[in-house]
C-alpha cells in the first residue's frame, strides 16, 4: 500500500507480463508494486534451491548466457580444505 505522499508512475504492461505478475501475486491484497519490488529487489540473495523452486514455478527463466555463467562458476569453484 502506498502512502498520501508517496508519488506514483503509470506503466504499460502487455497483456502476458500483466498476467505473469497477476499469477504470482501472493494474495488479492497484494499490490503489484509489492511483487516488483519482491522480485526485483530482494532483501536477501536466494539460495540455489530457492532458484530451483522459482524456475520450476516459472516465475522467471535463465538465458544461455546465465546458463553459461552457472556453468563456469561451478567449474572454477574449489572445495574447501578439510584437514
């Protein structure tokens, strides 16, 4: 919810991007600038079963390009030391 002073900007969606937001509104009341802001703007990073879940859920995809990253990142990553 919004407050009297808070200023507010109208925005064009097509009709799939609205129906996407519409769909993972958490309940009725939630406003859709909470579920920008929810997916945007993350207060913690998520974790890789997190991910997994959203992908599965399709609230968003990966690019080639982020499946490459992932990819890379997982090869460069070393184990820790275990003594």
């Amino acid at each position: 919810m919004h407050d009297k002073n808070m200023a507010i900007k109208t925005i064009s969606l097509e009709l799939d991007a609205y129906e996407s937001l519409k769909a993972i509104k958490r309940h009725p009341r939630e406003s859709f600038s909470e579920v920008v802001r929810r997916l945007v703007l993350p207060k913690t990073p998520i974790t890789g079963k997190q991910l997994f879940d959203r992908l599965q859920e399709g609230r968003f995809t990966l690019t080639e390009e982020d499946a490459e990253a992932v990819d890379r990142l997982n090869r460069e990553d070393i184990p820790p030391a275990i003594p």
